[in-house]
C-alpha cells in the first residue's frame, strides 16, 4: 500500500516562494532512494509538496528532509533579507 502526505506552506513573499521552490526542484528528480517520490509545486500563492512512499518509514524520512531544506532556504532568505535592510540604511 502507498503512503501519501501532502504539504502546504505559505511564505512571507512572492520571492521567498519562488526562491524555495527553484531550491527544491532538483532535490525532486534526484531522489536517493527508490522508496518515495516527492513533487513541489506553487498552488494559490502557497508551496505544495507532495510525498509518495511505499512504506512509512521512507515516508516520514523523505518529509524530513524537505522540511529541512525549506527551513535552511527560508533561515537564507530572511538572513539576505537583514542585510539588505541594513545596508539600505547605511
């Protein structure tokens, strides 16, 4: 039986989205594993991401992953967001 879960994630902006989204896109045709497949995709200004296994195991593994990916492009993001601020005020 395949496990299925799908994730919605909403951003601060437009270019936040996008930038993840162009961030995870090439995560999802070079899976490391044949166990799950993941889709990412933009749907109502929000960030889908769409988790197929065949077991739990692999799919609560391949969730983890992407979710510490937009985690780390989001922490990025709001990083090269500060310095910009700070630097428009200079």
């Amino acid at each position: 039986m395949r496990r299925r879960a799908v994730i919605r994630l909403s951003f601060p902006s437009e270019k936040h989205l996008k930038t993840v989204l162009k961030a995870l896109k090439p995560e999802t045709g070079a899976s490391t594993s044949s166990r799950s497949r993941t889709r990412v995709e933009e749907e109502d200004g929000e960030l889908i991401v769409r988790f197929e296994s065949n077991d739990t195991t692999a799919l609560r593994a391949a969730i983890n992953a992407y979710l510490r990916w937009v985690g780390l492009a989001q922490s990025t993001l709001e990083v090269v967001d500060d310095l910009s601020t700070e630097k428009d005020d200079e």
